[in-house]
C-alpha cells in the first residue's frame, strides 16, 4: 500500500508526469484501485449563489467585473430557490452540493447569514454542503464549520510562479491562509487548479508540489480544464492536448492517492474516450447539471448514457455525512 507523502519534489513530479502514458495511467489506476471503488464517481452539483461583479482580476473567469462578457450580474440568491436547485440536483444523483458566489471576500452583513442558512437547508436534505466565497477570516470559516459546511472550495490555480500572469488582485499566500483557516476550523479542503492558461509542464508540477504538500492533503482536488470565455483574457487559449489532463490527473491521483480527483470544468470540449481515459487515470468526480456557475456542462441524458456505457455509476449518499 502507497504511503502519504507530502514532501513530494518537483523532480519527483515531473518523473511521474511524464512517463509513457500507458505506463502512467496503470500506475495511477493501481493506486485508486488500492484506496477507492473504481467505477465509482462522486456527483456533485454547483449552484451560482451570486453571480458575476467579482472585483478580483482572475484571467480566466467570466465573473470578474473587468471583463466584459456573458454574465448578467445577479445578487445573492433566496434561500428557498438555492434549496429548491439542491432537491433537483439530489434527484439527479448528486450526493454533493456546491454553492458558489463571486466574492473577493464573504460580505460582512446578512447575506452571510443566508449564506449559513443555505448551508444548513442543504444538510438538512442529506447532502453534502460545499461553498466557494473567495477569501474567509477565522469567523467567517468557524461559522461556516458550525453551520455543518462539509467542504470548502478554494483553488491554487495554478504554480506560485504563474500565478501573476493569472491575477494580480490577491496572492498566492492570500489563498493559503483562507485554506488554512478552512483547516483549521475543521471543514475538508476542496483545492485544484486549471490547466490549458499558457503554463508551462514545470509550472504545473509547481501546482502539483504545492497541492501535494499541503498537510493534509486536500480531501477533493478539482482539475479544471479552461473554458475559454469571450470578453476574457484568456478568451483565445489555444485548446489543451486533452491527454495532458489524463497526465494532470493521473499524476494527482498518485501524489495525493486518498483524495477525491474531480474532472472539473471542461467536460464539454471531452471526447466520451478522454472522459473514460480521465476515469482510468483516477479521477472519480464530476460535476452534474447542465451548467457550471455560468458555462454549460453535459446535460443529464448525456451524462447518463456516458455512465451506462462506461459502467460508472454514481455513489450513494455517505451515511452521516
Ligand atoms: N470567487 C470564488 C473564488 O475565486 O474562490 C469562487 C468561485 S471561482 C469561479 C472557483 C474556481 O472556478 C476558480 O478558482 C477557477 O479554478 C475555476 N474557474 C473559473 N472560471 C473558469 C474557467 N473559465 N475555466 C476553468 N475553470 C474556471
Ligand atoms: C472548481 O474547481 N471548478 C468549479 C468549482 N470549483 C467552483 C467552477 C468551474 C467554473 C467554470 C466557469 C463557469 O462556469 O463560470
Ligand atoms: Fe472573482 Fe472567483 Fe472569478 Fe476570481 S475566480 S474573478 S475571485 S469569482
């Protein structure tokens, strides 16, 4: 059995990397076999919370206020719509739910106090609860844990090295204070990045060490192929070799074998045998729904047939979760 290691070194990762690929996916395969079902795949849905007006600069995203782009700005959500959304994804399948609203930071008035209460409603239907808010203080993470969050989204993106060329309106140590705080008030860590924004191999090792240096390691690791999106910087991204999200998946699943690997944004621009490869190498999550927070998604019919062809099927709800 493979032991957690958290000192993994870029030489290391880049060894792993780029192995020949079949050699590389059976490696990564044999270490998921060892710590999961492996035709398993963990459903999740996201919901936009609060949508678009974000005043960080992120390249890539359609919700910064500095780009002009597709997305209507809409104000935090009603409580009944958000569980509304989260009683149609728990009949889809999804056993995790994920509230997602474009802030730089959680607002300090009543709106994070709907905010605990879509957390709790989620709960109460059985799910999981996950949120995504930007940056959180010890509070606002403490308040969060208490209200039952199961999991806190908060990405890297990308390598320290990059991370400028990306956004310049928060760092890279912001981030990893908001995910210590997430730890420390007991809630799982959901971190990931996205590939295909003009990084080099290196610089996604560099996500990779951070990722996998992180103790413990993050519970759910979200790779994020870039959705390029018209009015953004990164609108004219050249499309990624898809085999390079195998590699990034594979090469996660083997550096942080426990976790939950989700094939993430980007499913639509996925063949069904780049999805079924990204399976192989260790990913064992996804988003469901037909949207993301603003881009589309496969829909159901698809999703399902792909999962009958594949026979993948979805986990159940967690007991007591
Ligand atoms: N504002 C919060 C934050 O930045 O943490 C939460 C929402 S933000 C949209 C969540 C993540 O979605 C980002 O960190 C990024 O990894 C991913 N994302 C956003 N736009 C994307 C795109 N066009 N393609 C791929 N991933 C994207
Ligand atoms: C993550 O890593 N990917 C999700 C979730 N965490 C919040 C978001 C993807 C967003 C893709 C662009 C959009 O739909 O706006
Ligand atoms: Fe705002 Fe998050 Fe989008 Fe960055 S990724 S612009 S913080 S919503």
């Amino acid at each position: 059995m493979q032991s957690l290691r958290h000192d993994w070194t870029l030489p290391e990762i880049e060894a792993i990397y780029t192995l020949p690929l079949t050699e590389l996916v059976y490696r990564a395969a044999t270490v998921h076999r060892e710590f999961h079902a492996p035709n398993q795949v963990q459903g999740c849905m996201l919901l936009s919370i609060k949508t678009g007006g974000c005043p960080e600069d992120c390249g890539y995203c359609p919700q910064s206020a500095r780009y002009d782009t597709h997305v209507d700005h809409q104000p935090l959500m009603p409580l009944d719509e958000t569980l509304e959304a989260a009683r149609a994804a728990k009949a889809q399948g999804a056993t995790r739910f994920c509230m997602g609203a474009a802030w730089r930071d959680v607002p300090k008035d009543g709106r994070f106090e709907r905010v605990l209460d879509m957390v709790r409603g989620v709960r109460e239907l059985g799910m999981e609860a996950c949120c995504t808010l930007g940056m959180l203080n010890e509070e606002q993470a403490q308040a969060l844990a208490d209200a039952g969050l199961s999991a806190y989204n908060h990405n890297l993106d990308t390598s320290p090295e990059f991370y400028g060329n990306i956004i310049t309106t928060r760092t890279y140590q912001d981030r990893l204070n908001t995910l210590a705080r997430v730890r420390q008030a007991g809630i799982t860590v959901c971190s990931g990045g996205i590939i295909g924004m003009g990084e080099s191999r290196t610089q996604r090792y560099g996500l990779l060490r951070e990722l996998s240096n992180l103790t413990p390691h993050p519970e759910s690791v979200p790779v994020n192929l870039l959705v390029p999106v018209e009015g953004t910087p990164m609108a004219d991204r050249p499309k990624e070799d898809p085999l390079e999200l195998v590699r990034m998946i594979a090469t996660a699943r083997i550096l942080m074998p426990q976790s939950m690997v989700r094939l993430s944004a980007g499913r639509m621009s996925l063949s069904d045998e780049a999805q079924a490869m990204c399976f192989l190498a260790g990913a064992n999550s996804v988003f469901l729904g037909e949207k993301l927070l603003t881009t589309p998604n496969p829909e159901q019919d698809t999703d399902q047939a792909l999962f009958q062809k594949l026979g993948v099927t979805l986990q159940p709800a967690n007991v007591g979760n």
